[in-house]
C-alpha cells in the first residue's frame, strides 16, 4: 500500500483504483423498521434455575445491570425473613432516575443448567416482570455458557 501526498498546490496527484477515503462530511441514513421475524433477537432473555434448591423462573438475564437484584416478594417466597437479610445502605437509581433503598442483600446458591455458584442479589421492595434479575457480576459468563450449549443443541 502507497500513500501520496501532493509537494503543492498546483500539483495534480495520481490515485490508483483502490484508495482509502475518510468523509467526516454529515450524511442521511435512514432505518427501517425490521419485520417481526428480524426482532427476535431483541426479546428479553428469560432463564429458569433453582435458588437453595427451589426452583424458580422468570431469571432475567440483563448484562447491563450493574447488580443482581432480588423483589421482596421472591425473597420471602423463599422462606426468608427480615433477619436473614445483611443490612446496607445502598441506594438504588432506576433507569428513570429515581432513587429507592436496597431492603438488604443475600447470598444464595444459584443454580442455572449444572453450574452453581454462591451468588449475592441485592433485594428491593419493588416488582418486576422477573423473579431475579442477573446483572453483569458473578454469573453472566455461566449464563452465556448455558446459551451456547442450548444454542448448539437446537441447531443440531
């Protein structure tokens, strides 16, 4: 590969047919909304597993939560009360800004396919659309794991 630079002005410079170009000019583009079919990808990534041994569903899996996060209401469906929860005084900021308080934190065996590891969530007052919400600590490298055998099972 050969760069030339002009020595002026005046100076007419060959390019070859293959050349390198850098447009820092602003340009149009338009997107289309994708078919049904072509968002599939998009859906919430929802896994089952088992905590302490029971089993449980709706896992949302969101690597772009800092945290795991735990509803009170799962936490006590798990048999566990006020006192087994290690006090903080964490703060929590939604993706609206809003700041609530963390209730405490806990650790539990997380099992997802057969992989578990002792696994800590945050637990909160408020409700979600999900059981746990895996962050991107502690478990997302098992996760992905899990995705890819599944993924080759399916695919054959």
């Amino acid at each position: 590969m050969e760069f030339l630079a002009p020595f002026s002005d005046d100076e007419e410079t060959y390019f070859p047919d293959q050349i390198a170009q850098l447009a820092l000019d602003p340009m149009t583009a338009i997107f289309e909304k994708p078919a049904d079919d072509e968002r599939q990808h998009r859906k919430a990534l929802f896994v089952k597993g088992r905590v302490d041994g029971q089993s449980m569903t709706k896992i949302l899996v969101d690597g772009g939560a800092a945290i795991n996060i735990m509803p009170y209401a799962v936490y006590r469906k798990l048999g566990r009360g006020d006192q087994d929860l290690t006090k903080t005084d964490m703060m929590l900021k939604d993706f609206e800004g809003n700041v609530s308080p963390v209730k405490g934190a806990i650790c539990v065996e997380l099992t997802i396919s057969s992989k578990t590891l002792p696994t800590t969530f945050f637990v909160i007052s408020g409700k979600g659309a999900y059981n746990l919400l895996l962050g991107e600590i502690g478990f997302m490298p098992i996760v992905a794991s899990h995705l890819q055998c599944t993924n080759a099972w399916f695919s054959g």
